[in-house]
C-alpha cells in the first residue's frame, strides 16, 4: 500500500495492525511491518526541535520514539494528578 507522502498529514494504526510507514525517494510511502503493538501516532515539529530530540535521545541512549513516549507519558501523569484528566478506569483493562 502507498500513500502519497504530500497527503500524509496523520497516520494512527491501531495496535495489532504491526504496520508503519518507510519512505523512499518516490515521494511514496511504503508501509512495512515492525515488531510492536503500540499505536503510532505521527506528529509535526521544526528542524530545530528535530534535531534538539535527537541530540537528546543520542544523550539518553534512548531512540526518538522512546523519549517522545516517555515525554507524553510524564505529562499525561502530571494532568492525572492535578486533576486535569480524569484517571479512565477501563484503562489497564484494554
């Protein structure tokens, strides 16, 4: 499957699909398959930002995709504990 990469704005793959996307000089986006049952979640950011995250994770022998989910994780728990979101109870069970 491809998808033009000038089309691709967010790309959600719900878990145990096992897909994600690899570019290739086509301007296409070829989708393959990866070891994990996490749901990806594509995002935006600057150059700049960019490059500071992967300083960062080379820093903290950590990939991008893991700081990024650890990042996401510290804020979801700090607006859990300061009231902001709601603890879902049906959380753990999916």
């Amino acid at each position: 499957m491809s998808i033009p990469f000038t089309n691709l704005v967010l790309l959600w793959v719900e878990r145990g699909q096992k897909i994600a996307p690899e570019l290739n000089l086509g301007g296409k986006v070829k989708h393959k398959e990866v070891a994990t049952d996490k749901s990806r979640i594509v995002t935006y950011c600057t150059d700049e930002m960019k490059r500071k995250l992967e300083r960062l994770a080379a820093l903290r022998f950590r990939s991008v995709s893991n700081l990024v989910e650890a990042a996401l994780a510290e804020e979801i728990a700090r607006a859990e504990s300061s009231g902001e979101l709601k603890i879902d109870p049906l959380a753990d069970s999916e």
